[in-house]
C-alpha cells in the first residue's frame, strides 16, 4: 500500500540516484575520450615538429590547444606551439604561448620550468635580455628542475648580454659552486674570468 502511494517518488528518487551515480561515471568516459583523441592529434603534430616541420605542425599544434583545451595533451600542447613560434621567428607570439602553458600547468617542476624556459627564451629573442635572465633564474631555482645548470648558465648568457656584470656572475659562480662535477661548470669558470678581467 505504501510503494503504491510513493511509488512514483521512489521511482523519481531512485532515476535521480541513477544519474548521480552514472553522470560522473558517463562524465570520466568523455574526458577520457576527449584525452585520447586529444593525445592522437598531439602525436601526429609532434611527428612533424620533432622532423622539423614548424610551419606544418603550428596549425595542426594549435588546434588541438582550441578542440581539446580542457585536457592534459591540449594544455601541453602550448609548450609546442610556443617552440614552433619560436623557431619560425615570432617570439611574441612564442611568449604568449609559453605563459598560456604556464598557466594551464600543474604544479611539476619539469612542466613549470620548460615553461619558464620558454618565456625566458622568447624575451631573450625579443632583446629583452634582463628579463629572460630573471626568467632563467626562476625555472633554475625550481626544485626538481633536471636542467637547472643549464638554465643558469643561459641566465648567465643573458645577464652578461644585457650588461648586468653583477647577476651573470652571480649566475655563472652558482653552476661553478653547486654543479662542480659538471661538464658546464668548466664553461663557467672561463666566463667569470673573462667577466672578471674584461677579456
């Protein structure tokens, strides 16, 4: 008698109780094919990048940042985009891109610092050269950052270019002091005497 009279409600509440169980269960399996089709596009673009093809794989790079924006292969696709930029000549553009990357990245120290890698070497290429040192310096001070002694050193490189005899050899005394058993830390020394000494 009473399933009849609440038969509707429980049939209402039990379909509301379905979905909530199934949206987020229907929501994973879009996401998840969004990334695979996203991860697809970026492959095929990457097979023309790493051949060297920049002008090719820039479109196909940024559509997949506009189709597929919301996942992990869209949000790293920008670091490519921006390298494309880069190495076609359009540093502004490549900036753009690279803070984009930044600002859709996580919290890993490889992804911050390509990213901050990436700005840096774009101002570097916009002759904003004390800029993309202090750039440098941040993905270098990143803890974690498997490249950090040659981000100092292009920190270095950028500084020396930018007239900041001070910072560069600030730059180049820390690969000297925390990278010694570096093959770099030998190209550090030579600098910091030739600062030293203006030759």
């Amino acid at each position: 008698h009473w399933a009849r009279h609440n038969g509707r409600a429980l049939a209402i509440g039990g379909g509301v109780l379905v979905l909530a169980t199934l949206g987020p269960l229907v929501w994973k399996g879009m996401q998840e094919k969004a990334e695979g089709e996203a991860g697809a596009a970026l492959f095929q673009a990457q097979s023309l990048y790493f051949s060297g093809g920049y002008a090719q794989a820039l479109p196909q790079l940024q559509s997949v940042t506009q189709r597929f924006g919301g996942t992990p292969s869209g949000q790293g696709a920008w670091l490519f985009v921006g390298n494309c930029q880069l190495a076609l000549g359009q540093a502004t553009e490549a900036e753009n891109a690279y803070r984009k990357f930044l600002a859709k990245s996580g919290s890993e120290a490889v992804d911050k610092a390509a990213g901050l890698r990436g700005v840096a070497a774009a101002l570097v290429a916009q002759t904003k050269q004390a800029e993309g040192a202090a750039q440098f310096v941040k993905a270098a001070e990143l803890a974690g950052n498997p490249s950090a002694v040659s981000d100092w050193m292009n920190a270095g490189r950028a500084f020396e270019a930018a007239g900041d005899k001070t910072q560069a050899l600030r730059a180049f005394r820390t690969v000297i002091t925390q990278y010694s058993d570096n093959p770099k830390a030998q190209e550090a020394r030579v600098r910091v005497e030739e600062l030293k000494y203006g030759s």
